[in-house]
C-alpha cells in the first residue's frame, strides 16, 4: 500500500509517499507514527533559498 504524505521533514518521507510498510491515521487523517526532524525555521528557510538559487542558475 502507498501513502501520499506531504511532511517532508518526516524521517519516513520519500518524494511525498511514505515509506513505512504499515501506519496508523489519527479522526484528522494524520499519520500516528512519524518522526519529525526538528531544523531550525532559520536554517530550513537558508537552505530552500540556497536550494532554488541552485537551480535557477541551472536553468540559465
């Protein structure tokens, strides 16, 4: 079974699928059994910026 999934600071996370085998979902439909990865908004917010930079300058 494959579930989409959009937490991608999920340790569980895979191009928006989840990739545990079997899971549990809460009334709200959120996943019961997730580690999130704790990343400071400044850093997170330094490397998407980094990150689409990278590719802008790819695209040119």
């Amino acid at each position: 079974m494959i579930v989409s999934c959009r937490n991608d600071i999920c340790v569980y996370w895979k191009n928006d699928e989840c990739m545990l085998e079997a899971i549990d979902i809460n009334e709200a439909g959120f996943c019961n059994d997730y580690i999130s990865v704790n990343i400071p908004s400044e850093e997170l917010e330094y490397y998407r910026k980094k990150h689409l930079d990278d590719l802008r300058n790819r695209a040119y």
